[in-house]
C-alpha cells in the first residue's frame, strides 16, 4: 500500500507501460486535416527544422494579433473591426496547423 503519495508497484508499472498515441476522432480530422498536415510536414517543410523552433514559429501571428487588438482597443471595451476577426481567425488555423504538424 503506498503511503505519504508514494506511488504502488502497479502504478509504477502502468507508467512504464504507457504509450502515447493520438488517432483522428472525427471525419473531418481523418480524411481532411491529417492529409493536409502530413503534406504540409512532408512537403513544405526542411528536415533540418526542429520541432521546437516550428512550435515558436507558430507564435508569429497571435502575437500579431495580440498586439493589434491592443493597438485598437487598450481598454478591451470597443466592438473590434472585421479585419480583426478575420485575423483572429487566421491566428488560430495558422496555430492549430503549425502545432500539429511539429510532431510529424
């Protein structure tokens, strides 16, 4: 029995055991998404860049978007303009590509 958050032998095991893995859940993600990213990784991509600095890469943009919604609106109270949505959007898909693609 562990005690004082010791962790038993069969939790220790588990952890050992434990594998990552990550499937498409929705027909979206499996036949539109993963065939975008894995050709995005494999084709648009150098070899010699490293997961880590793709993943800063993909800072880029919110953080323009961030100081521009900041620009526009420092108190955070006014309606934003349309381009900003837009570019609210842009922010996330350029994200959410960039994330799933530094792991292939």
């Amino acid at each position: 029995m562990a005690r004082n958050g010791d962790l038993t032998k069969k939790e220790l095991e588990n952890i050992k055991a434990f594998r990552y893995k990550t499937c498409g859940l929705t027909p979206l993600e499996i036949y539109v998404y993963e065939p975008f990213w894995n050709f995005l990784a494999n084709h648009c991509l150098p070899d010699w860049l490293a997961p880590n600095a793709l993943t800063l890469l993909g800072l880029i943009i919110p953080l323009i978007l961030l100081v521009t919604v900041c620009y526009i609106d420092p108190t955070l109270s006014q309606t934003l303009p349309h381009e900003v949505w837009f570019l609210a959007w842009l922010a996330q898909f350029w994200y959410q590509t960039i994330d799933a693609i530094d792991g292939k």
